[in-house]
C-alpha cells in the first residue's frame, strides 16, 4: 500500500504549513493511498513533478510561495476537507529533444513551456516547422517559446501569447521580441503536432533550448512535442480549479 507523502520546500511558511498539516492529518486520522502533497510555490511543485513522472501518484499543491498557479490555497480550517472533495486534472507534459552544435542529444520534459532564448547580443535567427509544414521560413527575435495549456498564463502570458483553454488539445507558439517579420504574432497548433525549431546561423547567433527550468546552451534543433504517456494527476480545490484560474486570466486580459 502506498502511503501519503507531504513534500515541502525548505523555507519557513513551507516548514510552517507543513507541521500544521500533520498535526490535522493525525487528529482527523485522514487517509489517501498515491497521494503526494506538495507545499512550496509553482518551481518546486514543477521539480517534484519531474522527479515523480514514472509513478501513478496524485498530487495536490499548497501554495506557500508568490503566485502558486499550480497549486491550492492552504486553508487550517478546511485542509482536510478540501484533500477529500479535490477535484482531478490529468496533464501530459511537453517532450524537448534538443541536438546541439557538437551533435549531442539531450532530453528533458517541460510542464509549462519550451522556451528558446538566444544566448548572445546577437538576436535568434530561427526556422519553424509543424511537421513537414513550414510556419515560419525566417524569424530574427529574441527567441519563441511553445506552452501547454497549463503553461499558457506563465511566461507564455508575458509575451503576450494566447491563453489556452485547459481541455482545447492546443499548444501555443510565441515570438519574444519579434524583430522581423515585426509584426507575427505566432500561431496555435494541434496539440498532437511535432514542432521543429532550427537555428539559422548557429556559428555567430548561438541559442539556448529551455524546459520549464532546464537549460541546454548551443542548441541546433528543438524537437517539441507532447509525450502523452506521462500523465501528471493533479488535485484543486472545488472552488479554485485549474481551468477556472485559467478562465479568470482570461477574464483579466479581457478586461485590462
């Protein structure tokens, strides 16, 4: 029988809220096989999803952190009736393979976005394709990025990339800075799309491949594509649900 976990963040609100919850969890005698419980904030809640991705586990994150997008607001009050009424959210996390100037291949997986950033004063030249289908034969910026659905209101939003519905089966890609062609905005694809990112001039405009947080110098080519045999299973409370917090984004660039 697999046992409840709470993981946390090292720093004091984290430690705090983490001694509070295992004071109710022993008084209530509450009980969850698979359940993981995550407090820190989003960065740390995308590390233990990495670092668990080969285990059927559910996850329900408590926000001790700045924005905590991913992750539910602690309540003392209705913590353990919040764990009992969670809802689930299932996502599949993005696949980067990269392949750098001296030939290596390196692998990562990105909850949120790929980012590709160049690494010099000189801006990205980059091509993009979707498949064998070319989206872009030319594109000088600072860089572009593909984002889930989940990833769409995090660095994607900033860029001023679209948001995407939680359940649209979309993925989003987004010039940053676009110097030419000045005025592309980017394009959303199908989710089961295989996005191929290729630097132009490599020699004199290097570039780096992100995933969420993982950094790979010197790219080449970006394969991105969703790995649909990794699930992640996330919990949120009744009233704070992924897909409403994605709505109220919406809502909030609506209205700005």
């Amino acid at each position: 029988m697999s046992k409840l976990h709470i993981i946390s963040d090292k720093n004091k609100k984290s430690l705090k809220f983490k001694n509070l919850l295992i004071k109710k969890i022993k008084s209530n005698n509450f009980k969850k096989e698979n359940l993981i419980i995550v407090i820190g904030g989003d960065g740390f809640m995308l590390q233990t999803l990495k670092k668990n991705k080969n285990f059927n586990k559910h996850f329900y994150g408590i926000n001790s952190g700045n924005y905590g997008f991913l992750m539910n607001k602690f309540s003392s009050k209705n913590i353990i009736k919040n764990l009992t009424k969670a809802n689930l959210v299932t996502i599949s996390p993005l696949e980067m393979v990269v392949k750098t100037r001296n030939n290596q291949i390196r692998r990562s997986i990105a909850i949120n976005e790929v980012s590709v950033l160049r690494q010099s004063r000189q801006a990205a030249s980059l091509s993009i394709k979707q498949g064998s289908r070319q989206i872009i034969k030319k594109l000088v910026s600072d860089g572009v990025l593909v984002s889930t659905p989940a990833g769409s209101t995090a660095y994607n939003l900033s860029v001023h990339g679209p948001i995407l519905s939680l359940h649209s089966k979309k993925l989003s890609i987004s010039p940053i800075s676009a110097f030419r062609p000045r005025r592309w905005k980017g394009k959303i694809v199908k989710d089961k799309s295989k996005i191929v990112i290729k630097n132009l001039n490599p020699s004199k405009r290097p570039i780096s491949a992100v995933a969420d947080n993982l950094e790979v110098r010197n790219a080449k080519k970006i394969v991105v594509k969703i790995n649909s045999k990794i699930k992640f299973n996330l919990l949120y409370d009744k009233s704070r649900s992924l897909q409403k917090k994605i709505k109220l984004e919406q809502l909030r660039r609506e209205t700005n």
